[in-house]
C-alpha cells in the first residue's frame, strides 16, 4: 500500500468510494475499461483508492477487478494506525515526564528564592496547587475552613489529593463541625480516608491553608478568595506548622460518631454561638466563623432565646452577660 490513510481517506472509504465497493459487489466485477472508472471520469478518485487500499484486486483472467473481503484488508490497514497511535502515546508520556521534572525543578529553586508569591485567580491558583499536591513527597496538611465545601470544590480536591496519597504522601485535614453534615463532604472523608488520610473538625480555626512537606505553604491574600499567597520562607512555615498542629490535636475525628462525641460538637457550636453573640459580630460575620448559612445561624440563635426564656437579642445579649457574671463569681468564691 502506497498511501499513509487519514481522515481523509476514512470519509472517502465512508462516501463515494464505498459507494462504488457495493455496486461492484452486487455486479460481481468492474471491467478495467468500464467508463465509470476511466482517468477523468468521476468515479476514478474512489476507484484508484479501492485499489491501493486492496478493497478491489486486478483479475488478469478476466481483465476485471473484483471485490476483495474487508476483513483481510483491515489488519493491514487498521494495525499499522494503532502502532503509531501507541508509540505516539508512549513519546507523549516521555515528554510529559520531562516537562514535569524541569517544572520540579523550577518551582522548587527559582520560587524558593522568592519567600512570598503571589498568586491571583482561580485558575491559576488551582494550577498551582496541583502542581505543589503533585510535588509532595512525603505530607499535606490542608484546613478549610467556612463548613461544607461545594461538590465542585471537592471534585477537584480528590482528583488532585489522591495520586498524591496513593504514592505514600501522609495527608491531614481540618474542617469545621459544620462540614459533618453534607453529604459531599462525608463522600470525599470516606474516599480519602480509605487511602490513608486523616480528617477532624473544630468549632472554628484558623483560615484555609495548605502545606506541603512543610516547606510550602499557601494561604488566601487579604483581597479575597481571587488571591492566593504562597510562602517558602522556612520560619514562617514552621509557625503555620505549629498552628496547625496545635488545632489538629484538639479536633475531633470526623469518623467519630459517638452519642458522646456529638454532644460535644453540638456544645462547641453552642458555645460558639453564644461567643459570636457576645462580640457584637453580624449574622454573617457569625454565620461564617460558625459554618454554617445566615438561616441556619438564626435558628441557633432562635435556640439560644428559647434556652433564656427572652424575646429579644438585648435580652438574650444581657441573660448570657449575666450569666457570665454569676459563673465568675463562683469561680472566685
């Protein structure tokens, strides 16, 4: 066979020429002088390509061409594809390799010379973040905080967290109490967790982080979620470090379903609550630093005058005041 076949060809073998195989087929054979395939003629194009696919084979006998079965002729045509298509495939796998140990290297000496970077936009952050999750070696601790992440959020989390676990990578995060009662978020824990990683809850903590092999670390910037700040500077991934480790060891494990367990939680909210009330903050301040929606919030709330038998926030803002008050003094006493 003379040609290397394409799209091309495929479409042609799909139109006029497979129109021309079958009117063969039911004739038994075309005449090498049959007007139809004559140089010029119209159907000479297809003609010329059934022979050199060897759908149609010359017939010195009859001076004819007769129809030849296509599964003989399709190894030949269709093997020599999937070869190129896998050395193809395992050139561009070579390749890949090689771009991702030039981009380790970079990311690892020209931004470790630079202590903060900045980073801005969603894209770009996530590219950057699945770029450190695919350069982990040996941990990951993560803490996201504001309650039940959304689906698209996590969807993007288990495809970067996962690879990283499944190479060895010890990986922990910290969610708000909140986050224990949507289902995503209970669908991702049990996947993760399955593979290695550790997940607990708190009442509040600090802001989102992540931190790879303690020598990364990459918090929000003060503009929004649209600005990310990546630090390598050691001394301060250390601190964030400790931060971490230091909520780490008071939170719960999101597995633990203890009746106990959930009476704390539900006493870390409530006292959370009654804190929030105290500051002064706004609904969505609070709601916020608790986790969970306005709505939901207001139902705590709601709760709280129900517990002190007021009406009013004024009320339930001095009842909780005086409270405190007698607890110090017995405290004192």
């Amino acid at each position: 066979m003379g040609l290397e076949y394409d799209a091309t060809h495929r479409r042609l073998l799909e139109t006029d020429a497979g129109d021309l195989y079958q009117k063969v087929i039911l004739e038994g054979s075309i005449s090498s002088d049959d007007p139809r395939i004559a140089k010029g003629a119209p159907d000479h194009p297809a003609f010329a390509f059934l022979v050199d696919l060897g759908l149609l084979g010359y017939d010195p006998g009859t001076d004819s061409y007769l129809p030849v079965d296509p599964a003989t002729v399709q190894s030949r045509v269709v093997a020599p594809m999937g070869q190129r298509a896998a050395d193809l495939l395992a050139e561009s796998t070579g390749w890949a390799n090689a771009f991702a140990e030039l981009g380790l290297a970079f990311r690892r000496t020209s931004l470790a010379d630079q202590p903060i970077t900045e980073l801005r936009g969603g894209p770009n952050i996530n590219r950057f973040l699945t770029a450190a999750v695919g350069d982990a070696q040996t941990e990951l601790l993560t803490a996201a905080p504001d309650g039940a992440r959304p689906g698209a959020q996590l969807a993007q989390a288990i495809e970067r967290d996962k690879p990283a676990l499944a190479r060895g990578v010890k990986m922990r995060t910290l969610y708000q109490h909140s986050a224990r009662r949507s289902v995503a978020t209970r669908d991702y824990v049990e996947e993760v967790s399955k593979l290695g990683a550790e997940v607990r809850t708190l009442e509040e903590f600090f802001n989102r982080l992540i931190i790879v092999d303690r020598r990364l670390a990459v918090v929000p910037g003060a503009e929004g979620a649209h600005v990310a700040i990546a630090i390598h500077e050691p001394n301060l991934v250390a601190y964030l470090v400790d931060i971490f480790e230091r909520f780490w060891a008071r939170a719960r494990a999101f597995t633990d379903r203890e009746a106990s367990t959930e009476r704390e939680i539900a006493e870390d909210v409530h006292n959370m609550t009654i804190r929030m009330l105290v500051e002064g903050h706004s609904d969505n301040a609070s709601a916020k630093r608790v986790g969970v929606s306005t709505r939901t919030y207001a139902g705590y709330v709601a709760s709280l005058k129900a517990e002190y038998g007021v009406e009013t926030r004024f009320q339930l803002g001095y009842a909780i005041g005086q409270q405190e008050m007698r607890e110090e003094e017995e405290s004192a006493e």
